[in-house]
C-alpha cells in the first residue's frame, strides 16, 4: 500500500510540476537556431522577426540567434532533431523546401516528423541574378549563352536540393539546356557574393538577398520564379512570363519550429504568441525595408503547408 501511495504522490508531484512548468514558460531567455550564415537571408530576417519576443505582449524573454550553417542547412537541422532539448529554450528557424527535399533525398537525420511548427514568418522566392556590369538583360539572354556553351554558364546556389537548387533544376529543363550549377558554404550570402566578385556568371537566390544587392547597385535581377511578379520587383517578370514554364515549387517558406517531443502545452503557447509577434508593425517596417516578403502563417496553416510540399516535392524531384 506505501508503494502504492508513494507511485500515486510521484505522479501527482510529476504532472503538477509540469503544468507548473508550462504555466511559468519561458523564464529565461530563448535560443533560434539557424542553418546558415550570418547575413544571409534566413539570419537576416530571424533577427527581425524576433526582435520584439522580450515586449510583454510577445514572449516577456528575448530570442538570440545561434548560427550552425553547412552543407545547405544539413548541418544545423541534424544537430536540431539528434541533439536540441524539446524544452521550449532551444527553436529553430526552417527553410521549406530546403529541408523536406533533402529528408527526400537521403542522408539526413530528419523529415518533417522529426519537428513541430509554430508559425511561419515569410515566403520568398528564387531570383535568377547578374552582375551588374554582366551583357546579360534578359532569360532569353542568359538560355541563349547556355545553348551556345553547354555546360559554362555558372551559377551559383546556397546549397544542394535547396530551393536555389530546386529553381536550378528547373530551368534547365524547362529551357532544354545544361548549365554548371555550383552550390556555395555559407548560404546565400555566399553564393550572392560570388556573382558580384565574378566568381560565376550568374546565380540563383532569395529576392530578399538580390533586392539589396540590386539596390546597392551590384547586381540585376533578370526572372522570378513565381508564379506572379512580385510587390518588391514590379519591373521583373516571372519565368512564365519570358516563355519558361516554371512553377512556385522553390518559393522559400521561413518560420520558427521546435523539435518533437516538446510539451503540448508550450506548443500551444508558443504557436498561440508568435504569429502576433510576427505580425508586429516594426517587424513589418523592418521586413519591407529590407526587401523581405512577409507571409504570416498559423501552425495549423503550416502544417497543412509542409505536408502539400512533401507530395510536390516527391514528384518533382523524381522527375528531375
């Protein structure tokens, strides 16, 4: 009977101590990791969209970022599904189709169940890109280069079976021709610097990165791959527009998530706070400033998200 009441008090002491736990959640500062490096677009955006987590009307405890960038975001989303504390301390920013397509692929410790969304933050897509001084104003230039030399026109990417490669893949089929893609360490930033150093011909990156490299005046953007041109770009057509049938597959979809395992109940309060955080007016401000196209997401929304990227991507990438 003593061990019998003794099992029952451990219990009792185990539940209230963990709604304890939740009720108090968080009390002390909280981490975001991100799979690539400082400056590129991913980083760029999690520190302003985290800015306001310490206001009382968000989480009441800041958010620092935490770099672990390689290998296209293998490196980081490994370490956060084998080794991160499904605590609610340790979040981490994702990259849809950047990480589902690699679970796809192979050689990954993870897949979409090895996490739990909270919210999305952003979408944004791929951008074929020149330097600024380049003979290329057009795809109809960039498809006829490729055409004439198989195989040499470079261009740079943050990763393999990220969404820059994804867009890659993609238009070489569309347009028929072999082109050198040639993924960068170090993210977009990288690969951006690349172009405008003359490293490649051209590359493929977020509009984000290629927004504020055009702006200060190293680069032009020649297509987007979307399926409408976008608010920061008007001037830019899409692919489909310049007679390239490519669809919005690598639209870069960037939110928080936590590993699974997590309590439910900080879940549910995580995913019940970010979104509003997200949807701050000085996050607002800041995002657009900086060429960041916004697209606020509920985790039920990205659940639905992740699981239609899954079907995409798994036919998509068996077919090229």
């Amino acid at each position: 009977m003593k061990n019998l009441l003794a099992g029952a008090v451990m219990a009792l002491m185990a539940l209230t101590g963990g709604a304890a736990q939740a009720q108090d959640y968080p009390d002390r500062p909280i981490m975001l990791m991100v799979s690539y490096g400082a400056g590129g677009a991913t980083d760029f955006q999690a520190r302003i969209v985290t800015m306001t987590a310490g206001n009382e009307d968000a989480l009441g405890m800041p958010i620092a970022i935490i770099n672990k960038p390689g290998a296209g975001g293998r490196v980081g989303w490994n370490w956060f599904a084998t080794q991160a504390e499904g605590d609610g301390y340790t979040l981490a920013a994702y990259n849809v189709p950047h990480f589902i397509a690699q679970s796809i692929k192979g050689g990954v410790q993870y897949s979409t169940d090895s996490f739990e969304p909270i919210a999305n933050w952003g979408a944004d897509p791929a951008v074929f890109v020149v330097a600024a001084d380049s003979e290329m104003n057009s795809m109809a230039d960039a498809v006829a280069y490729a055409k004439e030399n198989p195989g040499k026109l470079t261009f740079s990417g943050a990763g393999l079976f990220v969404g820059h490669h994804i867009a890659a893949l993609q238009l070489e089929k569309a347009a028929g021709v072999k082109m050198a893609y040639i993924p960068t360490k170090g993210g977009g930033a990288a690969a951006m610097k690349a172009v405008i150093a003359g490293e490649v011909l051209a590359g493929v990156n977020n509009l984000s990165d290629a927004f504020r490299a055009q702006q200060a005046g190293n680069v032009k953007i020649l297509g987007v791959f979307d399926l409408e041109r976008n608010e920061f770009l008007p001037d830019v057509p899409t692919m489909i527009e310049q007679g390239l049938e490519i669809d919005n597959a690598s639209v870069n979809f960037r939110g928080v998530m936590v590993p699974k395992g997590t309590p439910q109940e900080i879940i549910d309060q995580l995913a019940a706070t970010v979104p509003e955080m997200f949807a701050n007016g000085r996050v607002a401000k800041k995002m657009k400033a900086g060429g960041s196209p916004m697209h606020i997401m509920t985790r039920d929304e990205v659940i639905e998200m992740w699981a239609a990227r899954q079907t995409t991507l798994e036919t998509l990438l068996e077919g090229l």
